[in-house]
C-alpha cells in the first residue's frame, strides 16, 4: 500500500533527524575511552534531532501543536491535532555504542492516536502505521502480532527500573510472578523498539511501567494496526496517564494482566 501524504511527512522528518543521530552514534563509539565519558555528547544530540523534528513537522504542519521530550507542551492554532514525540529513545543504549535507539513520533487527533512512526536509525527500520491503513515495516512487509497464544510458549519483553526509577521492588515482584510462566523475558532499553517489535511479532507481549506519552504514543498506533491490543495494566486506556501499559495479541494480554495488574509492582 502507497504511503499517505501524512506518513511521508512523518517519515520524511524521522530520515532528517536520523542522519545526525548515525553521525553523532559513531562518534560515541570513539568517544568511550575518554575521561569524562559521552554523556553531554549525547544530550546535545538528543537535542539536535528534536530541533529537526520540530522544524521539520511544524513546516509541513503549521498549525498542529506538540507535546516534547525535551521542549514539553507546544501550543497550535490547531487545538485538534498533536505530534507527540521522542527525537531519541534508548538513550543510555546510544551512550553506550548499542545499537538499539529509536526515533518515535505519533499524532493525536482529537484525543485519538491516528498515525505512528518509529525508526530506528542504525538499522534503518521504519515502522510506520495508520488508523485505518495497517502497519509496515519499511513500507513493505505488513505486520502482524504474534499469534502464540499461551504464555509458557511466549517471548515478552519489559523495562527494567533504573538508577532513579521508582518501582524497583514492585518491579522484582512481578518478575517472580512472569519468569515461570513464560518461554523468555527481554529488556531492549527503548520503550518504543519494544512496541514496534511487539507489532511485529518479534516480542509476543510487553510490559511495562511509569513511561511518558512520548514512549508510548506511536507504538500503540503500531501494535493496535497489527492486530493487537493496548491497555493499561488495568485493563482500561488510561495508558498516558498512567504510564503503564501491556500489549500484544488478546490471548496473550489477557494472560498477562493477572501476573503485572494493579495488585504489583506498586513499591
């Protein structure tokens, strides 16, 4: 299927921003031996790529308003629509020289998720989807969800809580509930590669907790255009507020939500 005027836009910006991200990433690579380490480097390129992003969308569509990692609320003349966007996702994975990174952006329209761009720049896979229109892997292959429906044949993956993440006992809890019950558990460090490799049925299910809009708004387009499902750890749609989510296909949610729900991880 031919790529509308609204995903070429979104991809178009996603390619421009990437090509300092790829720049800047081998830079990192070199720059592990030094003393003081990359850590600026990175958010000075984090900042750079949403510049882009933001010039780049705010172009195209001048009127639409936007919420930002690093620029927070921007306010349009167009009240009913809305890039939500993360210039870098995994940003400890790109400090680090791995190649798991994400650029991710998704448009709200009218409180509704519509359309949702991930791409990951090293390896140059662009996941895009529409509401409507299906999910695709750089605008070839069609994505499905897994269609494995038991959890003891199930790969999920999750985030872990970090160094000044809440959730860290909470977080060992749930753990205890999944391991035995699944075939493996995953950590990627990118939020949006999870959900774009749930839609693709790389992961059958994912997890996770306390995450920003930014993390989650283009891959719940992904994931829900494959064929699966989105919600909150309580089974609603509150995932922005929140900031819990589990997906995948219904079978494998379903399962799912009695072992990480709203009796876990609230430590």
């Amino acid at each position: 299927m031919p790529a509308s005027a609204l995903i070429n836009v979104m991809v178009s910006a996603a390619r421009k921003a990437a090509r300092g991200l790829i720049r800047d990433f081998g830079e990192v690579e070199n720059l592990q031996v030094s003393v003081k380490g990359p850590a600026n480097f990175v958010t000075a390129a984090d900042h750079k790529a949403e510049e882009v992003l933001f010039n780049e969308l705010n172009k195209a569509r001048p009127q639409y308003g936007f919420l930002m990692e690093e620029r927070s609320i921007v306010e349009g003349a167009d009240k009913t629509h809305r890039w939500i966007i993360d210039p870098l996702d995994g940003t400890t994975n790109f400090l680090h020289g791995i190649p798991l990174v994400s650029i991710s952006i998704g448009l709200e329209r009218d409180g509704e998720l519509v359309a949702g761009v991930i791409y990951n720049p090293i390896s140059d896979e662009m996941f895009t989807a529409e509401k409507g229109k299906g999910a695709f892997l750089n605008d070839r292959k069609r994505l499905r969800v897994a269609a494995r429906k038991s959890l003891a044949d199930a790969v999920l993956a999750t985030g872990i809580p970090h160094r000044g993440r809440p959730g860290h006992a909470g977080f060992m809890k749930e753990m205890g509930e999944v391991m035995p019950a699944v075939a493996g558990i995953r950590r990627t460090g990118s939020a949006a590669l999870d959900l774009a490799w749930t839609a693709a049925g790389r992961f059958d299910g994912y997890w996770e907790r306390n995450l920003k809009p930014w993390d989650l708004a283009a891959g719940i387009v992904l994931v829900r255009e494959a064929g699966g499902h989105v919600n909150d750890l309580e089974s609603g749609d509150r995932m922005f507020e929140t900031g819990n989510v589990v997906a995948g296909n219904m079978a494998i949610v379903k399962a799912l939500l009695p072992l990480v729900g709203d009796a876990t991880g609230k430590s």
